[in-house]
C-alpha cells in the first residue's frame, strides 16, 4: 500500500465511466438499441469509413464488436437502423469523432512488454550529458500509461539532459484520461513498488481506488489529438525514441509502408523505434537496422 499523501478531488473531473445521455427516454423505453441488426451493405460502409479516416480494417469477424459499441450511439440519438446512423456520422464532424473513439482499441498498461523500457534505461545511461533536448514520442498512446512509464524509467536513470514526453491519439475521450493521469490501482500491478512509492499517489475518501501520476512526471508529458492516416501531419519535430506498439496489427500493408515512412521522417539519425513484440517490419523498405526483435535503430 502507498503511504504518500493523497490529493483534493475537487480538482478532477467526473472519473466514472462515460455515460450516454438519452434524448427522448420515453420513446426509447422499451426499445433495445442491441438488437438493432446491421445487414451486409451498411456493415461494408462503415468498413470503407473507418479505413478512410483512421487507416483501420475491420475484418468480418469484428461486426458484434461494431454494432456492440455504436448501440450506445443509436440509443443517445433514438436513431434505431445503422443506415441512418451512417447518415448523421457522415454530416456531423463530431459524431464522426465519437464513432472513432468508440471502435477505436484502447488496450494498454502499465510496463507493457517491459524489455523496451530495460532497453531504454541502459540507452540513457549511457548518453552524454551535454546533449540537447531528449525527446520521445508516444505514438497511439491511449490513456497515457505507456508515456507515464517512460517518464518513470527517464526520471529513476536520473539523466543530466533535460527531456520531454509527447503522446498522440486518435481517441480525443481516451486523451482526456491520459491528461488527467488518474488511474485504479488495479492498473498498478506491473509497476515495481520503489516506482509506486515514488511516483504514483493513492487515492482516499472520493477518489478510494484510484492513484494519480506525482505532478513532476506529468509536468514531463504532453498529449494531443493525432490521426496517423491523415495527410499531411501536423509538425511534431524531430524524436531521439518513438513508440509505436501494437498499432500495425490494424492496418494493411499499404498503410503500415505509409506509417512507418512518415515516423521514419520524425526520427533524428541514431534515434530507435520500438513496436510490439508481435510486429515487425518485414517487406517494408527502410533505412532502419534491427537492433533486437522489436526495436530498430535509424541509419
């Protein structure tokens, strides 16, 4: 258990699960909204949109999973056929954004394949002190446990360089919770307990249950709304470190050649890129040397 002091809960927003407001609650009282089936064609369009926008491909066996997360959508807006949905998603910016969020995966924690983070920490260690700026990219980095972690890992090597953290997503909700930096504590099992002590602080009263990354970590860290399809991408700079793990598993190969050739483009000479352990690089055409599986540096 944390013995560290807590923090006042005033200062944070609303921290339960995020609810779906109803607009005519007497006409969708006796209505399910998962019930609503999804025939063939308009299935094939939401496809085709998704790809479009955020370079993801929805296989056939992912149709529950769709219709499963765009029920709330149809109940928010008593909409009860997926053709008219489809309609509204294509004239409203915003509830296209909200359908991005909601088929958008999610899925991270804590020291996530904690090899690359053993990896980094050596890398540091060793780096003059006189350097510029250290600057890594969390490229899809949901909720922010993955930036957290690495801003953990930069702050216990105690480098002598200054350094900074920046994390991108295409889930404008999900960003919010990696702003907030507020986690349950059953998110904490992969964090050493020297970090948990150091670093993360245990809630009380309200906020029980929950633990908040210590303000000089998320000082480190800064989050903004990215989409990795879109065209042009906006000015990032230069990376010494890119993360971009368990991401490709979405995409096809025509757009992981397009990804990596744009993160290739943000990575300074010598800089490393990690992905997931279930992803490589084979058959994409790079200036990248295999340095172990999984991590690559530029040439």
């Amino acid at each position: 258990m944390l013995t560290r002091l807590s923090w006042r809960v005033s200062l944070y927003i609303n921290l339960k699960p995020d609810g779906y407001k109803v607009l005519n609650p007497e006409k969708e009282k006796y209505f399910d909204y998962t019930s609503v089936d999804i025939s063939d064609a308009e299935y094939n369009a939401f496809q085709d949109l998704v790809y479009e926008v955020a370079g993801i491909s929805l296989k056939e066996k992912k149709k529950p999973l769709l219709t499963g997360r765009l029920s709330k959508r149809l109940r928010y807006h008593n909409i009860r056929n997926y053709s008219d949905y489809l309609q509204l998603v294509k004239s409203d910016k915003h509830e296209l954004q909200m359908m991005i969020d909601l088929v958008s995966t999610n899925e991270t924690s804590f020291f996530r394949e904690e090899k690359h983070f053993e990896f980094l920490d050596n890398y540091v260690k060793n780096l003059d002190a006189r350097r510029g700026p250290f600057r890594i990219w969390s490229a899809a980095c949901s909720s922010g446990m993955e930036a957290y972690t690495t801003a953990m890992v930069m702050a216990e090597a105690d480098v002598k360089f200054s350094w900074e953290i920046l994390g991108t997503d295409i889930s404008t909700r999900i960003l919010d919770k990696a702003k907030q930096a507020l986690y349950p504590l059953d998110a904490a099992n992969r964090i050493p307990q020297n970090y948990l002590k150091k670093y993360c602080r245990k809630g009380v009263r309200d906020m029980s249950g929950y633990m908040l990354i210590d303000k000089s970590l998320r000082a480190k860290a800064s989050f903004r709304y990215m989409n990795l399809n879109e065209q042009p991408w906006p000015d990032v700079g230069l990376f010494d470190v890119i993360f971009l793990r368990n991401v490709m598993i979405y995409f096809d190969k025509p757009t992981k050649q397009r990804l990596i050739s744009n993160i290739v483009q943000r990575l300074k000479s010598d800089g490393y890129l990690f992905v997931g352990h279930s992803e490589n690089l084979l058959g994409i055409p790079v200036n990248l040397k295999t340095i172990q599986p999984s991590v690559y540096r530029k040439i």
